[in-house]
C-alpha cells in the first residue's frame, strides 16, 4: 500500500508592511511584527501536522490576484486559507472576493477555508483537509 501524500496548504495573507493599522476595524495593538509573529506559528503548526505549507504574502492592490494565480499554477493544493487580514475588514471586501474567485477559477481541487487569526491558521486548513 503507497503511504499517503503529505497534505499541501496554501495560506493567504496580506503582506503585514501594507496593513492600514488605522482602520479601526483592526484589534487596537496590532502591527507587522506581531502579525508576521503570528503566520510563523501559524506555518510551524501546519509543518507540525505534516503538512507542506507554503505562504503567499499579497498587496491590496491590483497585483494580489496575479500573485495568487501564479502561485496556484506552481502547485495543486489540498486546501488554500484566505487570512482573517483580508476577511474581516470590510475595507478589503473587493480584495477578499477577487481573491476567493481566484481560487475558485485556478484551484477547484481544492478547499476555501478561513482563519480568525494567523495562528488558527491550521486549525481552519483541518477542517477540510
């Protein structure tokens, strides 16, 4: 019997260096270095399940679809988790979807899931994988 492939999960983020930390539907205190704090235990947890798990780090602008079909072309996914970061604020709203529909049209293999937080992140990637 052929052992089962490691499973292969993608996280999406935004890039920390370009969060609005003005909007106030941020939690008050965050900043890049506890955010990329947070998608390294986030990715350590992913590797600790056994898992290969690759981060693509994306700006809110026109180049984060690009970058995301990109990296969905080099490797099939099991599951892709979009990040809270672009989710929750309702000033990402038009990233969040140009970014599901990327997933949806590149990767149908694969799962949607969602975090609350970086460190959720596998968490969120278990429920489908």
């Amino acid at each position: 019997m052929k052992p089962s492939q490691p499973r292969k999960v993608l996280f999406v983020g935004q890039q920390p260096e370009t969060v609005d930390f003005s909007d106030p539907a941020l939690p008050p205190g965050f900043d890049a270095a506890k955010i990329h704090a947070g998608i390294a235990l986030g990715m350590r947890q992913m590797a600790d399940r056994g898992w290969h798990a690759d981060l693509c780090l994306v700006r809110p602008d026109e180049s984060a679809t690009r970058a995301l079909e990109l990296q969905l072309a080099r490797t099939p996914y099991d599951c892709v988790v979009i990040g809270g970061g672009i989710r929750l604020p309702p000033a990402s709203l038009l990233l969040f979807e140009r970014l599901v529909n990327a997933v949806h049209k590149a990767a149908p293999q694969a799962s949607i899931a969602f975090n609350t937080s970086p460190p959720d992140t596998g968490d969120a990637a278990a429920r489908w994988v």
